[in-house]
C-alpha cells in the first residue's frame, strides 16, 4: 500500500461497503459498495479559487480500514471540461487533441486512468457515473437528473491521451 507507506497489508481490512454519514444532514447516510461501480463517492478536495469546496466525482475501487482505525476509497477521478481545462493548463499539453476537436455534451466526464487514496470522512454527496450514456430511467420529466453523469473516454492526465480504461 504504497499511498500510506506500509510494507505490508497485515492489520489492513477490506470491505464491500460502507456507510458514510451526509455532512449535510445527519439523518442521512450514503450507502457505497464496490459492487455497485456506477455509484460514485463525490469528495471534497479542497477549496476553489472563488473559495468554494472543490467536490470530485469519483469511483470507488476498493475500501478499506488502515490499523490505525482510519477508513479510506482507492477511487478514479472523472474530469468535467472545466476540469480537463485547468489540468491541461497545469501540465503544460492541450486538452482540445484528446476530445478530437469535439465538445463534451452536458453531464459527460472523461476517466483519469490513475488510483487515487482518500479518508471517507471527505465524502460530500453521492452521485452515479456511466459509460457511454444516461439510462432513461434518470430522465425526469424531459430533464436529466442533476445527480447523473457519464462517461466516455479514459485518458492519462500526464500525457492528456486517451488511454484503455
């Protein structure tokens, strides 16, 4: 587990699920379960430029206690165009060459191909991630649910290709 710089996994516990308290309102609680891909973990990552929580939308791989008693997702990040934007500015290749000239639609993300290891606690709100398209069954009266994405490409933030997912 080289994000937290064990040398083994011994004390380490793995879980299906788990249960996270909505920070928002203590009478709700978000059920996660790896079984389940397309329900995905939104953590928040930190604080914007106009001061407002960065929230990501991620899938979760695994979940897991370290033998401190923390819990913890190894999760994926999903990328808006907004997102795509910023992380091309910051590494220096266009963004535009992935896409192939085209825009991302409403509610379609692109997959970062890399893991990535966060606290449980961080998770924010829950939402659902597919591939390729939307099923119907989140279309509400013409209008698709605001909780519901997709994706379509997957693609690695360093070299900003498209990659296998």
């Amino acid at each position: 587990m080289e994000a937290h710089n064990l040398k083994s996994l011994a004390g380490v516990t793995f879980y299906e699920s788990a249960v996270v308290p909505d920070p928002d309102d203590p009478a709700r609680e978000f059920v996660f379960s790896i079984k389940e891909p397309e329900h995905c973990a939104c953590f928040n990552i930190g604080v914007g430029e106009d001061g407002s929580p960065l929230i990501s939308w991620s899938d979760l791989h695994a979940i897991y206690m370290l033998p401190d008693g923390t819990k913890w997702a190894e999760h994926g990040y999903f990328y808006d165009l907004d997102d795509l934007k910023g992380l091309s500015k910051k590494v220096g290749k266009p963004w535009e060459g992935l896409l192939g000239g085209r825009r991302l639609k409403p509610q379609e993300l692109v997959k970062n191909k890399h893991r990535y290891h966060t606290r449980l606690i961080n998770i924010e709100y829950e939402c659902w991630i597919y591939k390729d398209c939307i099923p119907e069954i989140w279309n509400i009266d013409g209008d698709v649910s605001p909780d519901a994405y997709f994706w379509t490409l997957c693609f690695d933030p360093d070299t900003m290709r498209e990659v296998q997912s």
